[in-house]
C-alpha cells in the first residue's frame, strides 16, 4: 500500500453527509442530505489511529517512508444525480478544484485528550486534516427565474438563461440553485525519511471518496437550526408533510389583526412555490423500481374549487423530458433529488383549470399529493401553503410593484408593495468649459466678410454664438424608487428582510417590448411582462400600531439598467 499501514488507518471524521457520525459523538442531526453553500461545509480525514508514533505534536522530522504528510482534497459538481455519474463511477462530475491541506494544528489546549470522543486520558495518537470547501461551491450555485406564466423551469427556457447556450459553464443546467458534491481525498506520503521528497499517492485503494452531498444556494442563519433538517426534503414515500422552500408567513396570527395567509392578487402571473425532491416512492430496495401513479401540487378554494398543477413534472426527466415510464418504470436516481418549483399564481391557475378562482374566492391552498401502489391514492406528502385574494383596486397614479427575489432557502419569493410610491431620476454629468463668445460682435455682423457667413455666427475667435460656455460631455442616469408595504406584523417584517439581503431582485412591469415579444414568440415570452433586476439601496422599518406590533417597510431601489443617454 502506498500509505504507511494501510487505508485502514484512514478514517472519515467529519463531513456533511456521513454514515458513522455516531462512532465519533456527534448525532443524527448531523447528517444532512441537504446543505446549504453558504454554511460552513467541513471535510475531516484522521490518520494513524493505531500508529502510536503518530501524534498531533509529530515533529516533521519523526515521519518514516509513507507516513502521509498532506491531503488534497479534489472538489467535484454535477447537477444530476445518479450512482453511475459519481466521480467513483467514472461519470459526468465536473472538476471545481482541489485544496492540498496539511495537519491540522496540534489540539495543544487538550493535551492528552481526544476531542473527537469527548474522552479524558487518551493519548493523542493521529493526525486530523481539515478542509473547508463552501467557497469552492458557492462559485457554482445561482438562481433560477421562471418566465411569467410558465409553470416550471424547464429545458427549453429560464430566466437564468438556457443552459446549452447562455450560461457561463456549460455544465450549469436550468436548475442553478442546486448542485451535487463529491469530495474525493489522495494522500501526499514521504517517500524517505529524511528526505523532504513528497510523492502523492493516486492508486485506488489508497483513495477516499466521500458521500454524495445535495448542495442549495441558502443562507442558513447562525441562530437556526443545524443546516437544513430533515423537514424539508420531499419523499413521496413519506407521509409526512414537508417544507417548501420559503419562510413566508404560512399561519394565523390570533388577535393581530393580520392573518398568516400570503396576500395574491388576481392578476399576479408569477408566483413561485419551490421544494426539495428527495425521493419517489419504490416497491424494492435502492436500484430501484418505482410504482408513482401520479404526482402534481392540488389547489383547493375557499369555495370548494380544485385544480391539479403538474408543470414542474417537466423538470423531472433527463433535460426536461418527461415520458410514461415516469409513471410505471423503472426510475434510476436521476430523477430525483434536485430543487423543483410550480408556479401556484391565481392568473397561471385559472390558465390551466379555468374559473377555478372567482369572484367569490376569498382564500386558497396548495400543497403536494402522490398516489402510488404502495403507498396510496391522494396523499399529502407536503404543508400546506396558505394564499388570501388581494382585490383592492389599483387606482393610483402609480400602479403597484411587484417583487420577486431570491429567498434564503434557495427559492423565488414575492410580494406586491402599494403605498406611497415615488420615483427619482439621479444623474452624473461631465463638463467641458468653454470661453463665451462676443455677442456684441456678432450682433453687428452683416455677413460681408469672406470668412464669416451669416449662417455662423462667430466672433473672430470662432466661439459660436449659440454653444454654451459650460457643455455637457456625457451624462449617466439612473432611475430610483422608494415604495411603502402594508402594515406587517413581527413574522412577516421578519420574513421581508430577506428582499433586503437576497443578491437578486427583480420587479415585474408591463412594457411595450414584453408586448411584442409576447406576440412574435409566446413560447420564450409568454407574457406582455417583464422581469427588471433592481439593486435595493436601503430600506426602513417605520411603526404602524405599537401595541399591536406592526410596522411598514420602506423600500428604496434602483433600476439596474440605466437610463440610455446620448453624449455630446
């Protein structure tokens, strides 16, 4: 073996998807399908557990032949998931990057101690190697925006670009909010001792790979719970009801005055409800032979209206496609484990099933059902989400501002703001100061001389008449907004400080461009609307009712494309 004793001296302590946590002390709570980019994620390797000459305060020159001295820790990132497209199965993985680390520092306070055990008086007997590869990933996660009345992402189309052309790398599929990680681990040993000369060990039993791990672009806070729990993944083999991808208000906030119900109005084309899809339901063990007889996200009305939405089904199948097989198959992992998302908007609803929302319509749900052979027809494998019919009247100057942005865990949230609207345009000019010409002179002039035409009328040192002393060169012009909420109460206030830190958002407008390319091309365009990338600028919390804890939220942002100027 190309290590000194053998891979068995190997040992994976720590990483966000580990199968023996419980051997080193830590719980179940640790083992997480699903981590987030943003969050530390620690890859830890032990070596020489049974070597007693292999301490944590090893002097360099105790190492012999083979004693490892280095780790390289080879970072890979695929967007589907699949056994045979492991780094391990030779598959698609793309190469991020790699990071070549050392011992760790010796754990000197604990002299004697091992921490990893929570042991007293135990010698320290190996050598730990440590990596943090969060900032390899995050370089490779990015958002995904659907089209106004498209129901899901899909192959063809997405707002973060079609992903065979328009994507910085080409591996980046539609779904850019997620990707999988596989770490694989090569040891650098001494080839002598004492020699300095290194030889990195490539050979395959001298090689760790370490489990596949699910990776979503969120921003899990430091008083939440560890990473993203178990709640969140999507199983229709479960019936346990899982979490969508939103920490929107979703509950009734008895004696507030407001309810928890998400306020939509009628027209609103967009409105996104994501989720983790963890696994389909299977009559065998992994391998795997599913038996899902259907699967869609139910709306159900306050007056008793239902509609079943299966748009996202699309995003389920290798590049979009979706076949019979999806129903009575055999499914590989494939067409699983990925970020899905189904546009639930009142417009997109009545589009698919009309006349599902009326006028009469106060509320609605939605939540995810599965029907399969083992596990049942009609269950409910997700929360549900609560929606309330908005029907004020837009009979302002100003029509109201729909947002939509990136939320912390990793989906698309919404919201329509509608008070006090204003609008600024600043700009940033540049000056070219001229001498002023003689009017007296040119006042005068008859046009007689040769040299001077009555149609110029310039003083003898040629200053025009006409051309300001002070002249505008350039000029960069952007256009600023400010816009208020409606009275929020704690959780919803809460909930909108993340349009305040999300990286991208977006306001939807109707514009004459979004009219035409809606009617040359419905397919790639299909609304008169638009989605503009705004920069929030700054935002203020001001008090509505003390007692009652309710405030408005001012928004200040700033159109991302700039106002088209002319120079001079």
């Amino acid at each position: 073996m190309g290590i000194n004793g053998g891979t068995g001296n190997v040992n994976i302590l720590k990483s966000p998807r580990s199968s023996n946590l419980t051997a080193y002390g830590y719980g179940d709570s640790d083992h997480q399908v699903l981590v987030s980019c943003n969050s530390p994620m620690i890859y830890q390797l032990q070596w020489g557990q049974t070597l007693a000459n292999v301490t944590n305060l090893m002097p360099e020159s105790a190492y012999v032949a083979n004693d490892v001295v280095n780790i390289v820790f080879e970072v890979w990132i695929g967007n589907e998931y699949a056994v045979s497209q492991s780094i391990s199965g030779g598959g698609n993985m793309f190469f991020a990057g790699a990071l070549r680390k050392s011992r760790d520092l010796p754990y000197v306070a604990n002299e004697g101690i091992n921490p990893q055990w929570n042991q007293g008086n135990i010698d320290i007997d190996f050598h730990t190697f440590t990596v943090d590869i969060a900032p390899i990933i995050k370089s490779y996660l990015s958002y995904t925006l659907t089209p106004m009345m498209k129901g899901s992402p899909s192959s063809q189309y997405a707002m973060s670009g079609d992903y065979n052309t328009n994507d910085l790398l080409d591996f980046t599929s539609i779904d850019g909010t997620h990707r999988f990680v596989d770490v694989r681990a090569k040891f650098e040993v001494y080839e002598q001792n004492p020699s300095i000369s290194k030889k990195l060990i490539e050979s395959p039993g001298d090689i760790k790979d370490f489990s596949t791990t699910n990776v979503i672009n969120a921003a899990i806070q430091h008083n939440d719970k560890i990473g993203l729990n178990n709640s969140m993944l999507v199983c229709s083999s479960s019936t346990t009801s899982k979490q969508f991808l939103t920490n929107s208000p979703n509950e009734n906030f008895a004696g507030k005055g407001i309810t928890g119900y998400k306020d939509i109005r009628m027209d609103d084309e967009a409105e996104f409800l994501s989720w983790f899809q963890y696994r389909f339901a299977n009559t065998g063990s992994p391998g795997y032979t599913y038996d899902m007889t259907d699967y869609y996200i139910r709306i159900t009305t306050s007056d008793a209206n239902t509609a079943n939405l299966r748009s996202f089904q699309e995003t389920l199948g290798n590049d979009g496609a979706i076949s019979s097989a999806f129903w009575t198959g055999v499914w590989t992992d494939t067409y699983v484990y990925r970020v899905l998302s189904q546009n639930v908007s009142p417009a997109f609803i009545n589009s698919v099933t009309p006349n599902t929302i009326t006028s009469a319509t106060e509320s609605y749900s939605a939540k995810l059902i599965c029907s399969g052979t083992t596990l049942g027809s009609g269950v409910t494998v997700s929360e549900p989400r609560y929606y309330k019919i908005d029907r004020e009247p837009v009979n302002l100057a100003y029509d109201f501002v729909r947002f939509h942005w990136l939320n912390r865990m990793g989906g698309i949230d919404s919201y329509t703001a509608k008070r006090d609207i204003s609008e600024t345009v600043m700009s940033n000019k540049v000056f070219f100061e001229r001498k002023s010409p003689n009017p007296l002179y040119v006042q005068q002039y008859d046009g007689t001389a040769p040299l001077f035409p009555q149609s110029s009328p310039r003083d003898p040192l040629g200053n025009d008449l006409y051309k300001p002393s002070v002249t505008t060169v350039s000029v960069e012009a952007t256009r600023k907004k400010s816009v208020y909420t409606e009275p929020l109460n704690s959780v919803e206030s809460k909930w909108m400080e993340e349009i305040i830190t999300s990286p991208n958002v977006w306001i939807e407008l109707d514009t004459e461009a979004g009219e035409w390319a809606n009617d040359i091309n419905p397919t790639s365009h299909p609304s008169t609307r638009d989605y503009f990338p705004v920069t929030i600028n700054n935002t203020e919390f001001e008090t509505v009712n003390q007692e009652l804890g309710l405030v408005k939220l001012n928004i200040q942002y700033t159109m991302s494309h700039s106002i088209n100027t002319q120079s001079n």
